[in-house]
C-alpha cells in the first residue's frame, strides 16, 4: 500500500478540479522548453486535455516538472487531422493571434467548450487552424514590442479562461466516470513509483 496519504489527497484535489471544457492545443512549436512550460501551465491552472500537433514535443525534464504525466495528450500529424479531432469532441477552436479581430481572454465565449489553439514561434498558427478557427483570442498589450513568448502568452490567456469556466461548476470538470478511470490509473502509477522506490 501506499504510504504517503497527503500527496494521495493532493493528487484526488487535483484531479476532481480538471477542466473538461478547455483544452489546449499546440502547433508546431520547436523548443521543447517552450512545450514543457506550456504543460507546466496547462497542469497548473487544470486544463487536462492537450493536442500536440505536429512538431518537436518532447517535455524537457525540469521545464515541464513531470507536468506531461498528469495531463491528456493526442498527437496529430497536421493541423487538418487535429481540427477534426477537435471539432469530433465538441470544442470550439480559438486562435491565439494577434489581429484586429481578436477578443481578449475574459471575452472567449464559454457557452460551449473551447480549445485554445497556440502556434509556432515566429510563424504563429497555420491558415488552417486560423481559417476552421471560431475566433481568436489576443492578449491586449500596452508595451511597444508588441510580442511575447508562446509560453508566456499561453499562461496570461489560459489562466482567466480556465478560471472562468471553473465557475460554471460541476458541468465545466471532468465528468465522474472518466475521473474514477483517470484515479484508478494514476493509483496504479503511484503504487508503481512507490514498490520501486523500495526496491
């Protein structure tokens, strides 16, 4: 058995507050630092589900914090595949861009699930993803760079989204069902860790 019931605790809080209604998804970025610190922030504000479409995703160990473990991860060959993916599990897409159509992230609609759509350093999200998009979301800047880095700009736009959707209650997490399959999984990994650490 395990032996250390408060991370077991830790671990139950954190997966009864995950987020069904706002998932994530990730083009073609080239860091993996860039990747490992978008899931960290996705594991952070209880975002469970993330789609990596094409690219180098492979978490760096001590960027990500062994975030990836914890998360829902779908790979995609190309941004086609993913937006039908995407659209198949009931999500709206909205890009992360800057244009002059964009809304802030307190203005994202939430009246059906959203997946946030984060694009390739430099090159920003393909025609593809911007053209199947619902809407894009752009964070209001006052500096004159006018620019910020695809991790920094993923936590400054999930954070009030995923924080928004949490106040829509029960029907915004994970449903029951797939938490206990989630639980059940995770206990095994734990248990695993656990007789290996006494090996």
């Amino acid at each position: 058995m395990l032996t250390d019931p408060e991370r077991l605790a830790r671990i139950r809080t954190a997966l009864d507050g995950r987020l069904s209604h706002v998932a994530v998804a990730l083009e073609a970025l080239y860091h993996r630092h860039n990747v490992s610190a978008v899931l960290r922030t996705t594991d952070a504000v209880g975002i469970h589900r993330v789609h990596l479409v094409e690219g180098h995703f492979r978490a760096v160990r001590g960027a990500a914090r062994g975030a990836e473990r914890w998360l829902q991860l779908h790979h995609h060959p190309d941004p086609s595949v993913a937006v039908r993916a995407i659209r198949d599990a009931g999500y709206r897409i909205w890009c992360a861009d800057l244009a002059d159509d964009g809304v802030p992230p307190e203005e994202v609609p939430l009246d059906e699930p959203v997946c946030l759509w984060f694009g390739a350093e430099l090159v920003g999200v393909s025609p593809v993803a911007r053209e199947a998009a619902d809407g894009v979301v752009t964070v209001p800047m006052r500096g004159l760079a006018q620019s910020l880095n695809v991790s920094v700009a993923a936590a400054v736009t999930m954070r009030p989204i995923a924080e928004r959707a949490r106040a829509l209650g029960e029907r915004a997490l994970l449903p029951p069902d797939e938490r206990e399959a989630i639980w059940e999984r995770w206990l095994a990994r734990e248990e695993l860790k656990h007789l290996r650490g006494r090996a």
